[in-house]
C-alpha cells in the first residue's frame, strides 16, 4: 500500500500556476519574482486549475499531520489560490 503526498513545484515561467491532479501528482509552477510574462498560462485547456498573471506573487506551504495547505499571495496582499493536500 502506498501512503504519500506526491507534490511537484517548478519554476522557471514567470507566472503562478496550479494544474489538475495528474495520475496522482500535484503540479505547481511558481515564478513570480522576475519579469511578468501576462497571457501565457492557457486557460482553455482541460489541465489548468488555478493561475495569476496580473503581478508578482509568492507561494505558502505549510505541512501539518497529513495535511500540506498552501496560499498564492499577490503583490497586493490578496489571496489568489489556496487549498489544502491530503496524503493518500
């Protein structure tokens, strides 16, 4: 029996993005910190989740018992994704 969380965050594309579970896997790309590249997360296909190209953003990851919640912060204070991971 596996018992895990499997998480993948990546970097590198100047946005924030959260794409549907994928086999199992949860997939983050997180690079706000560098030049702002708007209109490049495509919204129309049938992975995209959650994604913020408007500013600059950080990401939150708290692991608690079997628990990893995670928050996207604007520049501007304001909550754009958040949720909450169960291990299997």
């Amino acid at each position: 029996m596996k018992y895990g969380m499997d998480v993948v965050f990546v970097g590198h594309e100047h946005f924030y993005e959260r794409i549907k579970q994928q086999k199992g896997v949860h997939y983050f790309t997180t690079g706000g910190a560098a030049k702002l590249r708007r209109g490049d997360i495509d919204r129309e296909t049938d992975f995209h989740a959650a994604g913020f190209d408007e500013g600059y953003h950080f990401i939150l990851v708290e692991i608690v018992d079997d628990a990893l919640h995670f928050q996207v912060i604007s520049d501007r204070g304001q909550t754009v994704d958040s949720g909450v991971i169960r291990r299997t």
